[in-house]
C-alpha cells in the first residue's frame, strides 16, 4: 500500500528492531525459562485437545478451552505464571493451531505488509514502507518448515524435496511464497505479501502524497475516458494498490472480467467476475495459466479486461484484447521506467512465438498501449506515482513518448524524508479526443494546466 503519513504507533512497534545484530545468541536466560515453560505446557495442551477436535471449536471456543487448560497445567506443573502470561501462551498455542504461529502477531499488525522468513532464526518485515527485521523466531528449522507445509496443503498443494518451490495463498489472500532446501541455502523462506482489504481512492493516495491532486483527476479522467493503461514499477511499489484506485473510475454500467494469480483486485462495480489462475496439484488437476484465462475470457462478452499482472505469452492476447474493442483494458507489469515497460512487454510478445517481425510488434504496442503509469518505492520508504507518460507511436524504429506528469526530486528533510515536486508538463494528450466524446475535456485541460 502506498505510505501515509500518520504516526500512530502500534503494539508492534516493541517487536520490530532496526538493528541486524539480533540472533539466537541475544536470547537471555529468562527466555530460555520461558521456552522451556512453554513447550512443556504445549505438549501437554496437544494431548488434551487432539486435532480433531480443534477443527471442530470455533477460535472463541478454542480461545476458552486453551486458557482455562493452560491454567490447569500450570497449576498441576507448579509454574509461576500470572494472568497475562496465562493468556499470552494461551494465544500463542491458538496461534501454532489454527493461525501462522511465531508469525500471526505480525499478520495481524495492519501497518505490516510483508513478512519475509529466512530460516528459522531471521525474520524481516516491511513497516511503513522500510524493512526492519522483527524480533520473533522459531524454534527450530523443523517448526518453520511445518508452517510452509500447513500453509500450501490447505490448497492442495505439497512442499518436499521434490517440489521445493510453491505459490500459495492464504484464506484472507495474502499470497505466500515457500522456498525450502535444498533451494534455500540457510533454511526454509518464507515470503508473505499481505491482502490489504483497504481500498484507497486516487485523492486519498494524493493525499498521502503519492500523487498531486492534479495527477489523480488525470487518472481518474484515464479510467474514465476507456485508455488503455500499464502500471509499470519494481516489486512492492504499489501497483496493484493503484490499479484498485484507478478501478473507481470505470462505470458501473460496464462488465468488467479480472484475471489474477492470486485475486487481490477488489472492484466497486456491481457487474465483476473475478478469475483466478490454477497451479497443477497433488490430485493431478492441470495448471490453468493467464493466457487460457485470458483467452477464455474474451468470450464472456466483457467491457473492460483487468489482468492483474502480465508477465509472459499472455501479453500477445492482452494486446489483441485491447485492439478488438476492449479499450480502456488496464494491467501491471514489473520495470523501471515507462521505456523500459514497453520495451519488456515487445520481449512478452516474442515469447509469445508470434510470426511477426520485430518492428510490427512495436507498431501494434505504439497503437494499443495509450498510458504507462511509473511507480516507485522511494529511498524514504513511501510509495509515489512519478510519472505519467503518454505513448505517442513510433519514430523510426523508437518509441516515441512524452511525460504528462512527473516527480521532480529535490532534497532529503532531516526526518530522512524526500522533498520533491508533482509537476505537469502542461501538454495536452492525445487521448483528449478521448476525453472529449465523454464530456471531460475540460476537466483534463484543467487538470493539466493547459488553458
């Protein structure tokens, strides 16, 4: 998600560290005390309440049982605990059962966006937009390793030596990526992006400073207006965040049909169908790629196609998608820069194995592709639009190009934060004819600042 700019502190603020000297090592005694308690506790809590009665309790339900058994062990054990540390046990066993163990107090902090695992002794964090490293662990290579095999077998999938690397998703979406040794060199990885159920209008991403006011009218006249769009930007910049906010702006009226990995777009419109692609799994079920999908949804009669990602042949069928009366289409793709975004989307359309040359597949990308929208996460940790670039055609055999809105950097404050500018190149687009058949020309005018 894009940064904001409050400053509310969290609970998990007392478990994140900027420092990367924290190991096993740093544990102290009394936690050694504590572990040891736990365990004890733990081995016996699972032998009263077995597995398949776990799934048969509501998490209130099991919440009660644990805490009232977790007391009774105590007591029976003769350990020194107090109600808090009753109940932070208790939690932490409703954790290791139905939630993500070590790592479910970090999935529930909302100011986290990822959480990335690297063997049992590391864990990392994305917080307000900078990666600190959070002082939660597991106990051992064997503890991690179990939670990536609860995590992909609740899709049917398996992670092995023989399958030691899988996507999967979470019940609340959040994707997941396992990676595991032999692979992984220092222990089993893993990598969490997190579902944020927040859906965040173009003027409020403005008014977190990812954007001016200007640019979000712009955009918001783009989704509007039926022009093709690609939201360019490295991983963890922000796109889809954007690609949701850009969704505002389509009309009810239309159908729109979304195509994703793993289904994060969460649109306003009444009339949406949402697909999702499949991985081949443990029952011999074939995998089901974007461009089946792709291709299958072009029969379903859509207004506008969504893809929530193009990384592969499934670019060819996007294109021609938008060519054949679907404009207004949008999609993401991972570059740099808008230059660079349609020069990885001509190598997608080679991958395609189309019997085209060269200079017909730019001549097709200059024609389809109206607007590369460039994300970036900063050096300050914020996310901001900075640029939005307009593809005019071809000159020669380049593509021709021009900034409609760019950031213009200028310095860093003293809170490490940076100081630039939003501006407008005060150039009227050519999708302003666009513009005009819908009656928001002068919106566009205005916001452009072209008189």
């Amino acid at each position: 998600m894009f940064g904001t700019n409050t400053v509310t502190p969290t609970p998990m603020e007392s478990l994140l560290t900027l420092s990367v000297s924290t190991d096993v090592a740093d544990v102290t005694s009394n936690d050694n005390v504590e572990e040891q308690r736990f365990h004890v506790i733990q081995q016996e809590i699972m032998a009263i309440i077995a597995p398949a009665v776990v799934v048969t309790l509501t998490p209130e339900e099991l919440e009660v049982r644990t805490f009232e058994a977790v007391g009774d062990i105590a007591a029976r054990q003769q350990f020194p605990i107090g109600g808090t540390e009753q109940r932070n046990i208790s939690q932490r066993l409703v954790d290791e059962m139905l939630g993500l163990g070590p790592l479910q107090v970090l999935m529930d902090d909302p100011e986290i966006t990822d959480i990335m695992v690297n063997g049992h002794t590391e864990v990392f964090v994305e917080y307000r937009g900078k990666v600190k490293r959070a002082d939660v662990r597991f106990r051992d290579e064997e503890h991690v390793l179990n939670l990536a095999r609860r995590i992909v077998s609740r899709i049917g999938r398996r992670v092995d030596e023989t399958t030691p690397m899988v996507d999967a998703r979470l019940p609340n979406g959040s994707r997941v990526n396992v990676l595991i040794p032999p692979l992984a060199l220092n222990g089993t990885c893993i990598s969490i992006r997190k579902f944020n159920e927040q859906k965040h209008s173009l003027q409020q991403l403005a008014a977190f400073g990812a954007m001016s006011s200007d640019m979000a009218d712009v955009l918001n006249i783009i989704a509007r207006s039926r022009v093709n769009v690609l939201i360019s930007g490295g991983t963890g910049a922000g796109k889809t965040t954007l690609l949701n906010a850009l969704s505002f702006g389509i009309s009810p009226d239309e159908r729109i049909i979304t195509i994703e990995d793993a289904a994060e777009l969460k649109l306003q419109q009444p009339h949406v169908v949402s697909i999702e692609t499949r991985p081949a799994n443990i029952e011999g079920a074939a995998a089901i790629g974007q461009r089946e999908l792709l291709r299958n949804a072009l029969r379903m009669r859509p207004d506008r196609i969504i893809l929530g990602e193009v990384r592969g042949a499934e670019a060819f069928d996007m294109m021609q998608a938008m060519n054949t009366g679907h404009d207004g289409s949008m999609s993401t793709l991972h570059a740099n820069t808008p230059h660079d975004a349609l020069i990885r989307l001509e190598n997608m359309l080679l991958m395609a194995e189309v019997n085209l040359p060269v200079s017909a597949l730019r001549r097709q990308i200059a024609s389809t592709v109206d607007v590369v929208v460039q994300v970036e996460r900063m050096r300050d940790g914020k996310r901001r639009v900075i640029n939005i670039t307009e593809v005019v055609g071809l000159e020669g055999d380049q593509y021709l190009t021009h900034d409609l809105f760019y950031f213009d950097y200028q310095q860093m404050d003293v809170n490490g934060d940076l100081v630039g500018e939003f501006l407008s190149t005060k150039i009227l687009p050519r999708f302003s004819e666009k513009a005009r058949y819908y009656q928001l020309e002068s919106q566009l005018k205005q916001a452009m600042g072209v008189r």
